[in-house]
C-alpha cells in the first residue's frame, strides 16, 4: 500500500467530514461513533512503525460493501488511535494493518462484530492489537 493510497483515502475520509458537518467531527453529533486503537506488532513483540492501518465499516456483517474507510500509520511505538465516525448502520468494523514498505512482513486483519458505537460521549473504545508474522 503507497503513502498516495493512504493520502487519498484519508481525502476522502476527510471530505465525507466535510460534508457531513464542516470538518468537524463533533458537528456530525448523532452519528455512531468509537474510539478504535491498538499496536502493531512482530512476534517478538517489537514495535511496527509507520504500518497502514485501515479501518473499515461494514454495515451488513463482516463481509460485503464498506461504507466508510479511515487509513491512518502507527506511530514510533507502533500504536495508532482514531475516532471512527459511521454516518451509517453498523454491522462489523475491520482493522487491516500492512507493513510499511521495505519490510518482509506479512499483513494482518481482525473483525469486530457489532462493535459498542454511541452517539453522545463518553464514546466506548475498541482495541485491536495485531501482530505482523514472518514470511
């Protein structure tokens, strides 16, 4: 996955803000929403940095259209977090993290099955820690 996918999916998670509610994503109240967030890691458990992570809503389960994708990188200590807003029903959320480039790693994914979205803070969060395996 290039650094040019990642920019033009967060465009276009970020023009579906706009749309929605000027930027803003306290403007877009009432949609469902969760705080997802995790580490990317080896086997060994050594951090992975600059990974892609996708995150994604499926409306009707795990399987079928997504309606709305955020792509966001891990840090230096391999964690990312993200306020994921869904202005749709929600059925499952997919977290699918690659390797950033240059390495041998082999991607990884989970699902989560009709995850606690709320529309009114506190907002519950969702962890989902992945683990990158050798070739």
């Amino acid at each position: 996955m290039s650094w040019s996918f990642l920019t033009h999916t967060r465009l276009a998670s970020t023009a579906i803000l706009l749309l929605l509610g000027c930027g803003s994503t306290e403007a877009v109240s009432g949609y469902p929403r969760v705080i997802v967030y995790g580490r990317v890691t080896t086997e060994l458990g050594i951090p992975v940095a600059n990974a892609a992570v996708t995150i994604a809503n499926y409306p009707a389960g795990c399987s079928g259209a997504r309606t709305v994708v955020y792509a966001i990188a891990t840090g230096a200590d391999g964690r990312y977090r993200t306020e994921f807003v869904v202005p749709a029903s929600v059925g499952c959320v997919r977290v699918v993290v690659q390797p950033g480039q240059g390495t041998s790693l082999k991607a990884d994914s989970v699902s989560i099955g009709a995850p606690p979205f709320r529309t009114a803070a506190p907002y519950d969060s969702v962890a989902a820690n992945l683990s990158l395996k050798a070739p």
